[in-house]
C-alpha cells in the first residue's frame, strides 16, 4: 500500500484509508472533498517540486498538498 504523494502520474487508484498523523479537522475536510475510502482518484498532473498535486476525484479536479496526500492510503 502506498500514499497518494507517491502515485504515479496519468494512473487510476482506490482510496484505501487515511494515515494517523492526519488532523482531525483535515480528514473531515477530505471526506466533506469526496476522498472517501472506496472512492478511485486518478493523479492528473504535480508541481515542479511535488509540492501540490492536482487529482480528479468524483469529476471534478482537486489540488491537494503533498504533505496532506501523503496521508492519504491508495491501491
């Protein structure tokens, strides 16, 4: 199992879980966003750096921080 800031572009993944170092404010917001366990994201594009990652989750395109997507489980 690996986290979502180690995905490999232009790939489809299911979210598995969420990492226990994530606040609780911040997996609230995630769900509130759609990234729920089950659901498939697919990584669309990074920053330079790998700071920022733009997915597509439930049609709709998201940018994440990478230190915030490593926190979330993928398969």
């Amino acid at each position: 199992m690996q986290n979502l800031s180690q995905a490999k572009k232009g790939k489809t993944y299911k979210i598995c879980g969420y990492e226990t170092f994530l606040p609780l404010k911040i997996l609230r917001r995630l769900n509130d966003l759609g990234l729920t366990k089950g659901q498939q994201v697919r990584l669309l594009n990074c920053s330079l750096l790998k700071k920022a990652l733009l997915i597509e989750v439930r049609g709709y395109l998201l940018s994440l921080q990478s230190s915030v997507a490593a926190g979330v489980l993928i398969s």
